[in-house]
C-alpha cells in the first residue's frame, strides 16, 4: 500500500443533470448484466446436468441468485445514493477505479478449467461466499456506495466497525473463486493487476474521506483496512 493523499476537489458544485448523466453508465451496466444473468439462470435451471447432485445443484442457484441480487441492489444505489460532498481529482484514480471493478471480466477471454471435484467446489463456494458478502455489505453502505473514488456519508457501523473495506474484501472472494476456474498465466498477471488497482483504490478513498470527514482519521486508527489484527 502506497502512502501519501490524493488531490482532491473542494465539495461539487455540478448540476443535478450532470450528477444524474453520471449515474446512468453504470445503471445501464448493471441493467444489463442483471437481465444477461437472469436468463443464465433460467437456461441453468432448463439445462443443468441431470446426474448433478441436489447440494451442488442447490449452490450453483444460490451463487447465480447473489450475483442477481448484488446486480439489482447495486443499481438501486446508484440511483438513490447522495451526490457526492468530495472526490479524487485526476486521471488515476479513475482509472484505477475502473480497472479494480471491470478488469476481471477479462477471465471470460480465456478458456475455463476442467477442475478437479475439490477445485469446483473451493471456486463454487468462494465465488458464492463472496457474491452474498458483497450483497449484505452493500446493503449496509447504501446511499454512500461509489466506484469512483468519492465521498458522500462515513459509514462506521456494522461489518464497518470491524474493517475499513468489507466490499473490496467480499468481492476479492468472488474474484479468487472465478480465477480458481480459469486460472493459467495469463489470468494470474490479470488478478494482480486487479488487486493492486484495488489496493490503489483504497488508497485513493481513503484520501478523499480523510480530506473531508474530520472524524475519519480516528476511525482508521482503531479499524483494520482487510482483515482485523492482520491488515
């Protein structure tokens, strides 16, 4: 993790046609995808393998359906979150932002694994694990959620009380379980790109917070930024 602040802008003044043109990229991207998984859903449920097990049968639905509810939950924040009170100035955070969030997506380009019974069921139950982490995490950031490095409300409550980015560390679950399926040297050198342009990310929120909530600095002494006692 780098030190150091970001440069930040002063509280902005855009107007509500601006903030709400901002908004749209990302609710037409969620949009989508929650239509495209819904209907790998149902093919998934019409096509599944008849000699599947009822339990892995049970875990695939439930994996498929957190990343459905991630989807809707998401852009419902995006259109009822606050506008922000602060942001990062520049062109890296931004693209850290971006890449941290879509670069994964870039696994599909490779060929998938045929994975041993225990590969399948590590990647299955960490992508499952962190889709319905990232579900109730977000549920408890609401209004304040953002990709882009920016403040709205501190939240310090909840799984927030315990580490600084519970989001980032639910998502990397996900993240680590679809790697585990398409895991070759190529897609290695993607996932540490995408974990260093997260830690970037952290980096860069955590400086626009500090620059304009007072009370942050406290709150990041006393709470972990991953992982309690360790990071």
């Amino acid at each position: 993790m780098t030190t150091g602040t970001a440069s930040l802008k002063s509280p902005p003044r855009e107007s509500r046609g601006y903030d709400l043109a901002m908004r749209l990229p990302l609710l037409a991207w969620s949009t989508v995808c929650t239509l495209s998984s819904a209907r790998g859903l149902v093919r998934y449920m019409h096509e599944a393998d008849p000699g599947l097990s009822h339990a892995a049968y049970a875990v695939n639905i439930a994996m498929r359906v957190s990343a459905i509810a991630f989807l809707v939950l998401l852009a419902a924040t995006v259109v009822l979150r606050t506008r922000p009170t602060g942001k990062a100035r520049g062109f890296e955070p931004r693209v850290s932002a971006l890449a941290g969030t879509f670069i994964v997506y870039a696994f599909a380009l490779f060929p998938r694994r045929e994975l041993p019974l225990a590969g399948e069921i590590a990647a299955t139950c960490l992508t499952l694990i962190g889709s319905a982490a990232s579900v109730f995490v977000l549920s408890q950031l609401g209004r304040s959620f953002s990709i882009m490095a920016e403040a709205r409300r501190l939240v310090t409550t909840g799984v927030y009380g315990f580490v600084r980015h519970p989001l980032y560390l639910a998502e990397e679950l996900a993240t680590i379980g679809i790697f585990i399926q398409f895991a070759s040297p190529g897609t290695t050198l993607l996932l540490a790109a995408q974990i260093a342009f997260q830690l970037r990310r952290m980096h860069n929120e955590e400086a626009v917070l500090g620059e304009t909530f007072p009370e942050y600095a406290a709150y990041r002494e006393k709470t972990a930024r991953l992982l309690p006692g360790i990071y």
